[in-house]
C-alpha cells in the first residue's frame, strides 16, 4: 500500500469572493504543472486581489529543495489572471529544469578559445 501525500495548495483572497470551483481549478491545474515539470512538490500559495476594474493573482510554488518559483499576472477575470500567473510560474520551472539537465551538451568557453589562440601565435 502506498500512500500519497497532497501537498499544502493554499487559495486565498482578501478582497474577491472566490466561490468553490476557482480554488479546486487553481489546485488541480498547480499539481498538474509541478507533476509535469519535477512533481515534488512541497507546496503551493495563490492570492488574488482586485485592481481597480481588473484582478491580480500570484502563484508561488516550491518544489523540493529548490527555490521558489513565483509568477504574477492581471487579468479582466480571475481564471485568466490565474492562467496568466500559472503560466509564467511554469515557464520559469522548464527554464530551471533545463538548467539542471545532466544531459546539456558541453558548451564551449568562446573568450577563453579565443586567449589560448592569441597566445600560442
């Protein structure tokens, strides 16, 4: 028997009332792009606010040990502002993924090429 751990997705507003689908939509859609990136989350906050005629929402999320990944987005609904705020919270975790690949090809130091040319003339 295995036991699987739902991590801590808090959804929280000060100034909107966000009903019951928006923070089950914004937490399914948060365990789906940390399961699609790393999966190891540890936990997840979402915060809208209201702009003005507009709402705010920012998304953090820490997966593992690493750092915590933030995005942030206004939008004219919520769910779009969130959209927008998941979507940059995941481009910036397939950027870190990427960065942490053992498999990159080897990328060669161009300045340091160019020295050890200059000086064995």
């Amino acid at each position: 028997m295995t036991l699987t751990r739902k991590p801590p997705i808090a959804v929280q507003s000060s100034t909107v009332e966000l009903g019951t689908a928006l923070p089950e939509y914004a937490r399914t859609r948060v365990q789906q792009v940390a399961g699609k990136y790393f999966g190891d989350l540890s936990g997840a906050a979402v915060y809208f606010s209201r702009e003005g005629a507009s709402y705010r929402c920012t998304v953090n999320m820490q997966m593992g040990s690493l750092r915590i990944v933030t995005g942030e987005a206004v939008g004219p609904d919520c769910h779009r502002a969130f959209d927008g705020a998941l979507g940059k919270a995941a481009k910036q975790l397939r950027r870190l993924k990427r960065a942490l690949r053992d498999d990159k090809p080897f990328k060669l130091d161009k300045d340091a090429l160019l020295r050890e040319g200059l000086r064995g003339t």
